[in-house]
C-alpha cells in the first residue's frame, strides 16, 4: 500500500473482507510471508488474525492465520497464500 495511506484503516478492511470471502468459500486459514523488517503487516496481521502459528526462515516470517468458522461446506480445510 503506497506510505500516503497507511494506518487509515484500509488494510484492515481489505484484511477482513478477504478473510471472510475466503472463509464463505470453504476455507480455513490463510498463510502470509512477510519480510521479517516489515513489523507494520505482522502487527496487521496479527491484530485481524491473533492466533496460528508463525516460522520464520531466511528473513521472512511465514503466518498462518485462522479464518472464521462457517458452515460446513464441500472442500473445506482449504488454504490461501498471499505476500507482503
């Protein structure tokens, strides 16, 4: 996101709606690698999704991060990767 518009909320929104449209779709959690200096997304991160485990190797920590329960649906237990 381009510095002008950070901590305006907007990560946070794009944070939830994706972790809820993930969830809706049947799956489970979401796993993020993000630059071991980049503390802002881990602290995002962390503050959307606050448990699931986290590994760090070679500069990059690897979050997973647990989505909200929904039905129980065909496929699910699924998993999204994205970067920051």
């Amino acid at each position: 996101m381009v510095d002008a518009y950070h901590r305006r909320g907007i990560g946070r929104e794009l944070l939830t709606a994706l972790a809820d449209r993930a969830a809706q779709r049947g799956l489970r959690t979401l796993t993020a690698d993000v630059l071991a200096e980049n503390v802002g997304a881990q602290a995002l991160l962390r503050a959307v999704f606050p448990d699931g485990p986290t590994r760090r190797a070679h500069g990059v920590l690897t979050l997973t991060c647990r989505l909200p329960d929904h039905a129980t649906r065909p496929g699910q237990g699924r998993e999204l990767a994205v970067a920051c």
